[in-house]
C-alpha cells in the first residue's frame, strides 16, 4: 500500500509563526521561506533540509502529541485509494482526503494514536483508475 513512497514533510503546529521563523533561521541556521497561505491556514513557513525532505510550519494550536506529523509523499498520485485501503485495513482516518497547500492531503492514525499523513501534488491524479 505505502511501499513505493519517500518521508516528503515533516509537518509542525506551532503557536506563533513568527517567533518559529526566527529560531529556525537565526538559531538553528534553516534558510526558511514564508509561504503565502489562504483564509484557512494563514501564512506558513517551509525549510527544506538534506534528502529533500521539507519541515513545514502551520501557526495552530499546539500541544505535545499533535505534532510533528510524518508525511508520506504520494508522488504517483492515488490518494483516494490509499486512504480508503488503508481504512480497510482497519486504519483511523483522522482527516479525509482534503485541500492542502499545492496539492491534497488526509490523515491516519497508528494503533497508538500517533497521526501520520499522505500528500500528493495536485497535478497527479487523485485516482489511479
């Protein structure tokens, strides 16, 4: 079912955008870049790190257990039957396939409750038929 996919973004919520923005580019050294959100999300920060893996940083309530979040890239598209397979297979769906950033994302939950996520870029088709 995830076989064929890369770690893509490690997602974080963070309380105050701005004060994340300065610790990781002017403690930890990121070169972070203020991306542009809607109504919904707000503005959001992106930091790329080594095997182009990307940190991103959504302002949102945060508190230890909601974050990070692994997002599992779906470069081949097929969100929608990854999702409905992995409910099958007895998998929390957090959140249904819905809009995220530049593409389309949904979240799951491990039998511990940790929330992991599926992305896919919205010029690949969301179904593979």
């Amino acid at each position: 079912m995830l076989s064929n996919i890369r770690i893509g973004n490690i997602c974080y919520y963070v309380n105050d955008i701005d004060r994340t923005e300065a610790f990781y580019r002017d403690v930890v050294g990121l070169d972070v870049q203020r991306m542009e959100g809607d109504e919904e999300t707000g503005d959001w920060l992106l930091a790329s790190i080594e095997n182009n893996i990307e940190l991103i940083f959504f302002q949102m309530e945060s508190h230890p257990g909601n974050t990070p979040i692994v997002v599992f890239d779906l470069s081949e598209g097929g969100i929608d039957e990854v999702v409905t397979g992995l409910a099958e297979k007895g998998a929390t769906i957090v959140t249904p396939v819905s809009h995220a950033p530049g593409g389309w994302s949904a979240e799951f939950a491990d039998p511990d409750g940790h929330v992991l996520s599926v992305y896919q870029p919205e010029d690949r088709p969301r179904s593979r038929v």
